[in-house]
C-alpha cells in the first residue's frame, strides 16, 4: 500500500503507463489542467466519474483501482469535514518580469536533488525586490520536479515577533497531512519528524521571509530529492552549503517592461523616456514600480509624465510611493526597526553622505560625538555597516565600499530629520565636510613640491602613507570632497576652499580628464576675492585661467583670465605672479591656435621668471616656447629650446616633481618636433625615451602624446602593423585625457591613412 496521497499517486500511475499529461489528457476527456491541479494538490478530491475516466485511460487493474479509489475518498472527506489547506502557494502575479538568469540558475540547481543533502537556496536582499514574488514564480516553474508537492509557509520574519520554530514545524507537518494528534510537542522531536517524512517524499519547502538562521536550520530536511527554498532579507550566511541568490533591482529594460504590463492602456500613450524616468524614480525597485504604476492605473486622468513629475519631488517621493496597504517607506522601515540602537544611528546618518558610495572612515566619522575618531572608531562603524548589508538597507560597492539604493537613502534622510535635532545633524554635517577636505588637502600635498608625506603629527583614518595611496583616496572619495567643497564655500568657509584648491594643483596636473577641475577653481577664485591677500586672488586667477583652457578647452576665456591676473600683479608689482600669468595666457593661446601671442607671452614670462630665480617656472615656460616655435614651423629653434630645457634641469634647483614633468614634457614635444619635421628615425628614438617618463608620471593624455608620435614615425618608416598599434593607443588615450583637439584629430587621420 502507498503512502503517497492522491495527487502523487496519480503522477505515479500516468509516469508508469508511459503516459505525458497531454496523453493521458486525451485518452480520459479530462483537461490536462485539471490533470496538474490534481497532481500538484490543487484538487485532491475528484468526482467519481472523472476518477473512473482516468482509471479506465491508466488502464488500472482492480487493486491499483481501487486504491486510487481510496485516497481520492480520504481527500474529499477532509474538504467535506472543512479541513483546511495548509502550505499552499500564494497567487502568483501575472504580469512577473525579468529574473530569468536566477530562474534559471535555480532550475540547474533543482536537478542536482537527490538522497544526498537536500539542496537549499537562499533568495535574498533588500526590501521591496520581489523575493516572494519570485520565489512563487519559481516554485510554479519547478512543481513538476517534486511528485509529492509543494508546501509554503510564510515565517513572518520582518514582524516584531518572527513565527516561532515550533509553530513553523507544526505548520510543515500539517502539510506533509500528520495528524495533529501525532504531532510531537518538543521542538526538537518535531524537526526529527520532518526529517523522517521528507527522505521519502520529493517536495519543494518555500520558507518565506525568514528573520533569522535559528529560525530556518531546524527547518531543513536532511538526505532527500526534495528541494528548499528560503526568502530573507538577510543572506543568512550562518548556513553552510547553501546556494545564495541575491536579488538587485531591476534592470532598466525589465523595469519599464514590468511597468507598462500594470498600466496597460495608459502606458500605451507613454513616450518611452516617461516610462524610463518613472522606473528611475522608483529606483527600479519592484515594489515602487507596483505602487507607481497601480497609482497611474486607478487614476484615468493622470499621465506616465504627470506621474514622473510628482515622483521627482524627492521630499514627497516615498510619499507618493504609497498605494492602499502597499508602501515603500513602511517596508524599509520593517527592516529599520530590526537594528541595533547604534546602527540605526549610523544609518540616519550616513544620509549626509554626498557622493554615490563611502568607506568605513567617513561612517566613523558620522558617528563620532565630537572628539577626533580613532581606528577603533573605524571598526566599530565596519560592525555596523556589516549590519546594514545584512539587513538589505545598505549595499557593497566593491570590496571595502558601500552605497544606498537612492530610495533608501531617501528613507534615511526622513529617519534623520525625525529623530534627531537640527543642532545635532549640522554638528554631524560640519564634522564630515572638516574631515573630507582636511583628509584632501594632506593627501594632494603628496603631489606638492613643498610637502610630500603627510606630517608626523597627522593621524588619519586613512593611509596615505605613499603618493599612490594619496591618489587612491582622492579619486574614489572625489565625489564627497568636491561637494564637501562646494558646501564649504556656500558657508562662506573661503581660507578652507583655497587651501583645498591649493593642495590640488599638482594632483590636478595628472587627472585633467576628470571633468570638474574648472569648477574647483572657479570656486577658490571666488574665495580667494574675499580673503585680504590680493596675492592669492591673482594665484587663484591663474589656476581658473589654467583649468578652463587646460580641462575645458575654452581657451579665450582662459586668456582673459589670465590677462586680468597679469595686470592685477603688475598692480603690486609682484613679478612672480606676472611671470605665471604670462605662462597661463600664452598657454591658452598656443592651445587655441595663436602661436604669434603666445610666443610674445611665453618670451616675457620667462625673463621675469629668471628675475625672480623661478626656477621651476623658467624650465616648464620654456617647454611652451618650443612648442609655439614648433607651431610656426621654426624646428630647429623649437629642439634648441628643449635641449636648452633639458640642460637647465640638470643645472637649475628644480624640484623632482616639477623636473619629472619638465623633463617628460620636453622629450615629448622634442619628438613630435622632429615628426613634424619628417626627421623619423630621430623622432621615433626620441618617442621611445618620453613613453617611459610619461608612464611614470601617469596622465593619459602625455602618454597618448608619445604614442602618437610613435605611431607616426612607424608608418613614415613602414612598420605598419606598430604603427596601428601606437596610433589605436593614441586615440583612446588622447580621448580618455581629453587632450587638445588638434592632437585627437591628428591620431584618428593618421590612424585612417593606414586603412587607405
């Protein structure tokens, strides 16, 4: 006699006679859907004649008839006696989008079910991803992979107080169909049972939102061919040799398509840039796609792009993410509840973060009480970011990085504003703005000629111990210092802005690709005009007149700048700054194609470098000299001047930081003098010795500047597969550093005539 029930049964006889559902569908006049229902569960109780129809096309001899007979009769005694159903799945949604990489990596993982351990998969991440949803669609795709059905129970593990252990296995074994009666009463006999019963049964356990992994451990089978499939918003790393499946939001396709499938007949009227800015307002976050599009639904008068507007109020955001019983803000606040004390006050505060990702250091500090944070500090946060991640509030950017889903961030900022005063969050807010520009500026002095190492009085949270961990920090933190700068000089704090910008200025030399160096000095120009030191206004003046022609490639406006800062040193007779400004402008002037200025500029400015024993200026302006002699075909001239500059490095006091640039720059533009000159078995000797000097020094567009000259010397001399090789580099690199535009048109033509 079996022990399986009916619906198992039944899939047991049709695998037996050979039979698909579709077969035994056709043979009996029953519907292959019903056929399913019955198989999975669904209907456990059929009537007599389509009982006797399926007999008949199963070809049943009179044992086997009459045993289905039986359990078909036990079935319909329980639903008459108003038993009720135990474990059944929720409703599926019909309009499920994407998922289909991690559906099908749980389907692979399905087929390893065997009498080894029972394969587990843990389904987690943050609130609102649809993990319930997805773990529904799953169990629907996988039924047919487990005769002996599917059982669901929702462990309510987000609530104050979780579903207890016990009750959890009371409620499997019910389903498993154990009389209540039998039901151990200690927690411990109750999880042996279900051991017992699932090695012979071939289920499927969906344990949703499980709070914990005490919760979940006493709840998996041991050897067996089923499968469990548990939902968190933890990972649960507690338990081992378990499949972990993140979920992330939505990708941008997926997030507009599943949009549209809950509008429907609004979304046909959408222009697709409404439907995508609606799903990157809702972060393309499931459960905010669901709340928007069933708010645009149920409201025939609003449009995708009436919604999208409401949506961009980012103070009202979680608001109108909001929908009868169904929010945003309440879901993540069910998470919310569940931290520690001290890390709900780091998660409060990190709302302060202005960038799009932070470290643990700038966490210690947001947490700190007022006294300088120490390693411990930084420790301390780490346990708590740990948290956050844990509990899906907080995601890893990357190794030792962390970063908010953008309506979660907005969540912490209403926590923020709810729970603490205004004093205490501009205490917290002035303590992180101190920290990242005070942490800058001692790593751009790295960079500094006059500086270097940081003090040995100086203990950051950080290391900066080497240049190359300086330049770590400021890129990866870029975005939090340039808008900890900004905020800086919107309070008017303007020596703080000129010490940043100063602290900047040979660092800024090897990054001008990054986009936002005209605005850094933009902003200290204007600090620097309201400080008393006319000194500083006119240095302040030539770095925004050097990073608009340099990194905006504006180059009048650059020549203005540095004219205005000319005469304004002449005022104070400061020949030094005269000198500079001089430089600047014939800079930008040779840049924008006026070699005849600019050699005027560069000849005056270095006599008055001279004059005041500028040593470092002296060599790098006579950089620009051959450089304008070379644009007005002088080439002789041009290489005279750079070997002149090459011996006066070697016979003047420059620093090592501005020789390395000084040297590179000469080597460099000594080549692509003798390109232009069509001398090129010296320009490619020359381009060889400037590669290695510009790799060191680590700017894109220098080095893009030797390989073009490589390049073009290797295709005068025949080598055309090294030439194709340098010229490629060239283009890339020359784009990437965002080099002068007469230096990229150069590469891709020289590049296109190999192709000829």
């Amino acid at each position: 006699m079996t022990s399986l029930s009916f619906g198992p049964r039944l899939r047991e006889l049709r695998r037996a006679a050979g039979l698909t559902m579709e077969e035994l569908a056709e043979a009996s006049g029953v519907s292959g859907r019903a056929i399913s229902d019955m198989e999975r569960g669904r209907s456990r109780a059929p009537q007599a004649r389509t009982l006797a129809a399926l007999a008949d096309a199963l070809s049943l001899g009179a044992a086997d008839r009459a045993a289905l007979v039986e359990l078909a009769r036990s079935g319909r005694s329980e639903s008459k006696a108003g038993r009720p159903r135990v474990g059944e799945l929720p409703r599926e949604v019909s309009d499920f989008v994407g998922r289909e990489p991690e559906l099908e990596l749980l389907r692979r993982h399905a087929a390893t079910a065997s009498d080894r351990p029972t394969p587990v998969v843990v389904v987690h991440g943050q609130a609102g991803l649809g993990k319930t949803a997805f773990a529904v669609r799953a169990a629907g795709r996988l039924g047919d992979r487990f005769p002996d059905g599917t059982i669901f129970v929702d462990l309510r593990g987000t609530d104050a107080t979780p579903m207890a252990v016990g009750e959890a296995l009371r409620r499997l074994l019910r389903a498993l169909t154990v009389d209540p009666r039998d039901i151990a009463d200690d927690e411990v006999e109750r999880a042996s049972q279900l051991r017992a019963i699932l090695r012979t049964r071939c289920c499927l356990l969906v344990l949703d939102n499980a709070a914990h992994e005490a919760q979940v451990r006493p709840l998996l089978p041991g050897a067996g061919a089923g499968m469990v499939l548990v939902t968190s918003r933890r990972a649960l790393g507690g338990l081992e040799g378990v499949l972990r499946i993140g979920l992330t939001p939505l990708a941008t396709a997926e997030a507009a398509d599943l949009l549209r499938a809950i509008v429907r007949d609004a979304s046909d009227r959408a222009a697709d840039e409404e439907v995508a800015s609606v799903a990157r307002l809702c972060g393309n976050l499931p459960l905010a796609l669901r709340i928007a599009g069933t708010r645009l639904a149920s409201r025939p008068g609003w449009t995708m792009g009436h919604l999208a507007e409401r949506l961009s109020d980012t103070d009202r955001r979680l608001a109108n993410l909001a929908a009868g019983d169904l929010g945003v803000g309440p879901a993540f606040m069910l998470s919310y509840a569940h931290l520690s004390v001290s890390a709900k006050a780091t998660f409060r505060r990190l709302a302060h973060v202005p960038g799009v990702d932070f470290a643990a250091p700038l966490a210690a500090v947001l947490i700190g009480t007022g006294a300088a944070p120490t390693r411990a500090d930084v420790f301390a946060a780490e346990d708590h970011l740990d948290e956050l991640v844990e509990l899906g509030l907080l995601q890893s950017a990357g190794e030792v990085r962390y970063r908010f889903h953008d309506l979660i961030r907005l969540f912490a900022g209403e926590r923020l504003r709810a729970e603490e005063p205004p004093e205490g969050r501009a205490a917290t807010h002035r303590r992180m703005v101190d920290w990242l520009l005070e942490t800058a500026i001692v790593a751009g002095r790295w960079f500094e000629p006059g500086f270097g190492a940081p003090p040995e009085d100086w203990h950051g949270l950080v290391a900066l111990d080497t240049a190359e961990q300086a330049q770590v920090w400021l890129q990866v933190e870029r975005d939090n210092w340039l808008e900890a700068l900004r905020r800086a000089a919107t309070a008017g704090a303007h020596q703080r802005v000129v010490d940043v910008a100063e602290a900047m200025v040979w660092y800024s030399d090897r990054t001008i690709d990054w986009g936002h160096w005209s605005e850094v000095y933009d902003l200290s120009r204007t600090a620097a005009a309201r400080l008393p030191d006319r000194r500083r206004q006119i240095t302040h003046l030539n770095y925004a007149a050097w990073a608009t022609s340099t990194c905006e490639k504006r180059h009048e406006e650059s020549a203005a700048l540095a004219m205005d800062a000319y005469r304004l040193a002449g005022e104070l007779g400061d020949l030094a700054e005269q000198s500079n400004a001089l430089w600047y402008a014939g800079e930008a002037w040779s840049f924008a194609g006026n070699p005849v200025d600019a050699l005027w500029a560069y000849c005056r400015a270095q006599e008055l470098a001279d004059a005041v024993d500028s040593h470092d200026r002296y060599v790098q302006i006579g950089i620009g000299l051959g450089r304008a002699l070379n644009e007005l075909g002088r080439f002789d001239e041009a290489l005279n001047e750079f070997r002149e500059v090459l011996r006066e490095i070697d016979s003047r006091p420059v620093g090592p930081a501005p020789a390395l640039v000084a040297r590179m720059s000469a080597r460099i533009h000594m080549a692509r003098t003798l390109a232009d000159a069509r001398r090129w078995e010296a320009a490619l000797d020359e381009a060889s010795r400037a590669l290695p000097l510009a790799v060191e020094f680590g700017g894109l567009s220098p080095i893009g500047q030797a390989h073009l000259t490589l390049g073009r010397a290797h295709a005068a001399l025949g080598a055309t597969d090294e030439a194709r090789d340098h010229l490629t580099r060239a283009v890339t690199l020359l784009e990437e550093g965002k080099a002068i535009r007469a230096a990229i048109a150069l590469a891709r033509t020289e590049l296109a005539a190999l192709d000829r």
